[in-house]
C-alpha cells in the first residue's frame, strides 16, 4: 500500500495541484489559498481510480460497513472506484451519492443508492478545508436512517479546521495525503529540477 500511495501522491502533485506564493485561489467557502487541488483530475483517471479504490478500500474492509459514498461530485468517483475495488476483492460494498439538493421528479431523494435504514456507512470526500461538503453528506445519509461509522478524505488542506469539524460529528476519520505530504514532493522537485 505504501508505492500506491506513494504514486497516488506524485499524481495530485503533477495533475491536481498548484500553488502560489501570494493567495490566489478562491475556495469554494469563499476565502483565497495559496494551494488549490483538483481532485477530479486524479480520481477520474485510470490510474489514480485504482490507487484511490485501493487505498480506500484497505483503510475501510475490516469495519464490514454496507455502502461508501459521498456529496456529488467530488466523492463521487472515490466511491465508485472503492466500491468497484470491493467488489474484486470480494468483499462487496455499494456505492451511493449524495446530491446537493432533492431533486423535483420520482422520488425525492438525498442518497441515491441501494441502502436500507440502519445500514453502516463510510462518508468520503476528495478536498476537506472547512469540512462542509463532508458535514453535509452526513446529515443526509442521518436523515435517510443510515449510520455513518467513518469519513474517508483523499486531502486534507490542513485549512480551516475542516478535519477537527468531521470529528465533532464521525470522530473515526482518516486521510489518505496531506497539503504538508504535497508542499514536501513539491519542495523535494524544484529541488530537483535545479
């Protein structure tokens, strides 16, 4: 597990990442960053899909939670590639999305899914800053009877509190590589390229 994540990392260092010595980039909270990432440019590729699947996966198997899924888009992916991955390995779990508003047709769902009330959930998330998007997809699968045991986050900004925030509400909560992690490869390859 320790060369995925290694690779997973060189991946959101080369495609997902940027950064500015002077704050440049607004966030979706409305406040400005010197670091951004773009998550979907890893976690809807090939490779960075089965890093993802892996490495989640292996941080979630042993709890035998019944589905992973997240507030759309941004889980999205994670949890398709978590849930594809689980199947494989034969350990299956649903994926499920969580939409950002009920929609006005059929049924008017938060969590699209094949869940039951009182099924054991991870909640993922591609970026955490404030933790807001997080929040927010579990207080929907709580409304929809589900029982979140675990959050999951491809990156944590290490900005504004956001995994302290989580951890009020699901306190079992684990990221797969830091803002510090991606300023070190960083660090490390102008280093290199000198």
């Amino acid at each position: 597990m320790e060369k995925m994540k290694e690779r997973l990392k060189e991946l959101i260092w080369k495609h997902a990442f940027q950064y500015s010595e002077a704050p440049a980039f607004k966030l979706a909270h409305g406040g400005v960053s010197r670091f951004y990432f773009n998550c979907k440019k890893v976690t809807l590729d090939p490779e960075g899909l089965y890093l993802v699947g892996h490495l989640v996966l292996d941080r979630v198997k042993d709890l035998r939670v019944k589905g992973i899924g997240g507030l759309t888009l941004g889980a999205d992916p994670i949890a398709a590639a978590t849930a594809y991955t689980s199947w494989a390995q034969g350990c299956p779990l649903q994926a499920f999305v969580v939409r950002k508003k009920e929609k006005d047709h059929g049924v008017a769902a938060l969590v699209e899914g094949r869940l039951e009330e009182g099924d054991e959930v991870v909640v993922v998330d591609d970026v955490v800053t404030t933790g807001g998007s997080t929040l927010r997809a579990v207080e929907a699968c709580r409304q929809a009877g589900l029982r979140v045991v675990k959050a999951v986050v491809l990156v944590d900004r290490q900005e504004m509190d956001g995994l302290e925030n989580i951890r009020r509400e699901v306190p079992d909560v684990e990221v797969l590589v830091s803002r510090d992690e991606i300023m070190e490869l960083h660090r490390n390859m102008k280093t290199v390229s000198l």
